[in-house]
C-alpha cells in the first residue's frame, strides 16, 4: 500500500511547497482519498477519507475548523470552545479530563487536540479512530496546522488560501515594527492572587510579543507559563504591561486594575500609562483570531505605527468573548 499526502497534490497545485509531508507519503498516487500527515508529536495520522465526523477538544481547533469551512464536521466540542457563535449549538465535553466514553460515543472520524491525555489517546487507539494532536508554539507553526486541519476535513484549498492570509498579516505586522525598538512588557495570564501567571519560552504569547516588536521581560523562563513573585515583576520594570485574561475590546489605559498592587504606582509602565488589558483568547489561542492579537498588541507597543489592512478575514471578526 502506498502512502499519498493528498496535501501535497494540493500544494503542489498552487505552487507551494510540501510540508508535513514524507517524500514517500507524497510518491505516486494510487489513492486519491487517503489522506496522510503528520501531527506535532511526528505521530503518522491516515485518513482512508475527509473526516466528517470531528470531536474537538481544543478551542483554537474549533476556531480553526470553522475558519476553514468545516464547521459542520464539528460533533462534539470542549467547554472553552466558545467561538464562533456557531460551535455553541454542537454538544460539549469537559476540556479538563474528557471521557472516553463520551467520544468514541460521537462516532468521529478524527478527534483533535492540544495535547491528548494518554488515557484517552490509548483509549481512542484501540478504538481504532484517529486522533491528532496540534500544538504548535510558534507563528508558523499555527499556519502549517490550519493546512493540516483542512488537509484532515476535505478543504485542503480553503486551509491553504487561511494559512497563506495569516501568514501574509504576521510578515506586515513585522515589516510595520521593524526598526522601532523593542519595550520591555510584562505579559500577565492570571493575576494568581499576589503570584501571577506569565510567559516564558515556547508560548505562543512569547512569538506574539517577539512578532509585535515588544520584548518579554521574563524571556528567560524556561517554561511556556510559570508564576512570578510581585517583587520579581516590580524589579523587571516593564515600560509595558499586558493584562491579558479580560474579555471584550482592548483597554489601553487599564491602570484601575491595578492601581492597589502595591509598588506598582512607581512602574515606569504605570506611570507612562501604558498598562493595557486585552481579550486572552485574542492573544493565547493558536487560531486565525490570533491576528487580531497581534495587531493589537503591535499599536499598543508602537501606537505611531500604520498597518495595512488585514488580509485575514478572522481578524476582523466579532472580538469578544461569547
């Protein structure tokens, strides 16, 4: 049996190159309807067709398969998969522990996540349905899952013309900052009740800021999230700060939020007033909303700069929270 990535006939149809692909998984084809790709485990996911039948349990999948014009495949969804409007009509599972039972009982054809937890990865493997897990931490690697994603569900041209629109939006953002410096910014998740939650290496928050022009001060984190003292954040002194777990349009003046910290009075992002709160999932989720993120954050960093307007049709979406 020979194995066809379908992906790379569509790319090599639009004069692209081949990625996630096997030189020998893009050899003759003699199966037009497999589908063959790789997750970011390196793990080998084969389709015998598109699926139409997809449990997701990952809210930027979700946003992802609705991005690509395979919403409709949607049949089961974890309870953080709030946007768009339409993926709260599709049955939800717990995102924290999901259940086996409940997702085989969906019947997909392909379940998709961040990262499957092993009980239910063995679960749905001897199940004999596919899972692939996405999580990618940096901005390329979001525009190769949404190929991915559309490549799985039949709508590998749409997914192509998606990626290729973030992609586009990511290098004029870049080309819009480039040369203007880059500010020291605090980039918080969660307050944490006096230990707050932030950034390190490998988050898609930490490829933002980078995108955006901005310099994570606590770059130096070995981890994608960990918490920070008070003290630690007040010694950063950060020019810029990002309170980033609110919900609806960014604040750019957010200092009320934290005018009781103590200390935090005297931070020169506090008294140059530029502590802003934005909508987390604009700027956590590995999605094409995230565009929207990063345009924002880059006119919070550099608020003198011009951008073009967004290629991305997500960038321009309902911002808020559902």
């Amino acid at each position: 049996v020979v194995r066809v990535c379908t992906f790379a006939v569509a790319l090599a149809a639009a004069g692209l190159a081949a990625t996630g692909c096997q030189r020998d998984e893009a050899a003759a084809v003699t199966d037009p309807a497999a589908i063959v790709f790789r997750d970011d485990t390196d793990a080998l996911i084969e389709l015998r067709q598109p699926a139409r039948r997809v449990v997701s349990l990952s809210p930027a999948l979700t946003e992802v398969l609705f991005a690509v014009g395979c919403g409709e495949a949607l049949v089961l969804r974890d309870g953080w998969s709030n946007h768009p409007e339409e993926a709260l009509a599709v049955p939800r599972i717990d995102g924290f522990s999901p259940g086996a039972e409940a997702v085989i009982a969906a019947r997909p054809d392909l379940v998709l996540a961040s990262y499957p937890p092993d009980a239910l990865r063995a679960a749905l493997r001897s199940a004999g349905v596919a899972f692939a897990a996405l999580s990618p931490t940096g901005l390329e690697g979001i525009a190769t899952g949404i190929e991915r994603v559309s490549l799985a569900c039949g709508e590998p041209a749409s997914g192509l013309q998606v990626a290729a629109d973030f992609r586009a939006d990511v290098a004029a953002v870049k080309a819009a900052v480039r040369g203007r410096g880059t500010p020291g910014v605090y980039f918080e998740l969660d307050a944490g009740g006096g230990r707050p939650f932030t950034i390190g290496q490998g988050s898609i928050g930490a490829a933002l800021l980078e995108a955006a022009g901005g310099r994570n001060v606590f770059e130096g984190g070995a981890t994608a999230a960990f918490q920070v003292s008070a003290e630690a954040v007040l010694a950063a002194r950060p020019q810029v700060v990002l309170l980033a777990y609110m919900t609806g349009p960014p604040a750019p003046d957010a200092r009320p939020l934290v005018a009781g910290r103590p200390g935090w009075s005297s931070m020169p992002a506090f008294v140059s007033g530029r502590i802003a709160a934005v909508d987390g999932d604009l700027v956590s989720r590995p999605a094409p909303r995230l565009i929207a993120g990063l345009r924002t954050l880059a006119k919070l960093l550099h608020p003198t700069i011009k951008l073009p307007p967004a290629r991305s049709a997500a960038a321009t979406a309902d911002r808020g929270r559902r």
